[in-house]
C-alpha cells in the first residue's frame, strides 16, 4: 500500500471483530481496495466498512513480521455479509452490501493501539508460553480435506484407543456424566439442607413447648421453684429425717435443807 508509515505496532486480540488501523494506513488500504464505499456498517458487527455487494474487495490482507514471517487474510476472512436483527427479533443478512472488516483507529476518541482481531487470528495459529512471557505466530494452513484425529496406529495398539479421539458420541457420554454428577451433588446438598432445618425445627418446638409450661405456673410456686433451685431442697416435699424421742436430761437433782436465818438477835 502507499502508505507513509513504514512500521506498525499493534496488538492481538482475539475477541475484537475487526482490524483496526491508523488512519494513514487505513485511507491507504481503501484507496487501494476501490469499490464502492457505502459508509461504516451498523449491523451487529459495527463500524466495518460497508461496499456494494456487487463492487466490493476481492483480494487479500497481506501482514509481514519484522522476523520475516508473513500473515495473509483471505478475502472470505477479510470481507463477510452484513448481519443485523430483524424486526422479528432473528438474525438477518444485508444482501445488497458486503462488509470489509477493518475499522479506522483514528476516529476513537484518546490514543488507541491498533488490534490485530478475529480475522487476523483465523489465518494464522498463535501458541503462548505464559512461563517465559514470549508467543509463537505463524501462518495457518488452511485446508478443505477434513479428516478425524485418530490413534497412531498399530504400534501403539496396547496404549492408544482404536477409535477417534473426538467423537460426538464420547463428548455426549462426557456430557452426560457432568450432569449426573451435578444432580448428585445438588441433591445432596438439598438434603443436607433439610436436616438442618428438621434439627432446628424440632428444637424450636421442644424450647416454645418448655417456655409455655413455665409461663403457666403461678407466682407462688414460682417463687417456690426458684427457692428450691437455691437451695437444693425441693419444694415439694419436707426435710426427711429419723425422728428422735423426747429425753430427760441426766442431771442428778439434789434437795438440800437451807440454813436456818430466821433467828434475830
């Protein structure tokens, strides 16, 4: 392209829809796609560039790497139809216009780092190694021979499935058996759950059944109760003990005539 900028700096991110660029380099790439423009897209994959789908991009996005390595967008990556909702509520197709996914960084308000989005990342294959903080990028190879992930064969027969490694019957069974084990846990858990509240239940009762019966005493033996609880004895009854017969004391008792004082001189 004829643009000024002789290197880019920019980011991968996989989750944004389109490429974004800096304005020089994306006015270039429009004057060098031609076609008719329609304007930015406002379907659900906005601010793409909209074309007549009749005088629209036909070629492809050409990325070379500072290494050497060189990322090519296919145009059946780059250009796509314009999807947007319907007055139903489904997922319609704008028949008349085509849409070029890549979006002008320019026009977003701040500074902005150009992204290298889902149509960059569908050409090519991405591999991070988080430990050591470094990523590998090199170009996919794309095919349309389809072909089943498969054992090795038969030199590794004792260690290795016959059968396809994926399959949509074991990603069913696999399917099956988290629900299973997710209903078992819930169901415990429900179960647990009602326990407790029975044990809870059935102590409120026997504590509200307790109060009422307290609550129906009178005053007096509840002063008799309290008393009893002070001092061990119980209200009741009275104290129990042998009983023992009245007894003359021992003392001897001696009569003794007194002296005679009535003589008056």
């Amino acid at each position: 392209m004829g643009s000024s900028r002789s290197r880019l700096t920019a980011c991968i991110k996989p989750d944004v829809t389109l490429i974004t660029l800096p304005g020089d380099i994306f006015q270039s790439f429009l004057t060098n796609a031609g076609g008719t423009n329609l304007g930015d897209a406002r379907g659900m994959i906005q601010w793409g560039q909209l074309y007549d789908a009749n005088d629209v991009y036909d070629g492809d996005l050409v990325f070379t790497l500072d290494n050497g390595v060189t990322i090519t967008v296919p145009n059946h990556q780059l250009v796509g139809p314009e999807y947007f909702i319907a007055d139903n509520g489904g997922i319609a197709i704008n028949s008349t216009a085509r849409e070029i996914y890549v979006y002008n960084i320019d026009d977003t308000p701040g500074k902005a780092m150009p992204l290298l989005g889902l149509p960059f990342l569908a050409a090519s294959y991405l591999m991070v190694d988080n430990d050591v903080g470094q990523f590998t990028l090199w170009q996919s190879n794309a095919t349309n021979v389809h072909e089943d992930v498969v054992s090795l064969g038969s030199q590794c027969q004792n260690n290795m499935p016959t059968q396809p490694l994926v399959s949509g019957t074991g990603i069913t069974d696999a399917h099956e058996k988290h629900r299973q084990h997710t209903a078992i846990v819930v169901a415990t858990i429900i179960g647990c759950i009602a326990l407790i509240c029975s044990v809870l239940g059935i102590y409120l009762c026997l504590r509200r059944t307790r109060r009422r019966k307290e609550a129906t005493l009178d005053p007096v033996s509840q002063y008799k109760e309290g008393m009893a609880e002070m001092s061990g004895i119980s209200a009741h009854g009275e104290l129990q003990g042998s009983l023992i017969p009245a007894q003359e004391l021992p003392i001897p008792i001696q009569i003794q005539e007194l002296p005679d004082h009535n003589s008056f001189k």
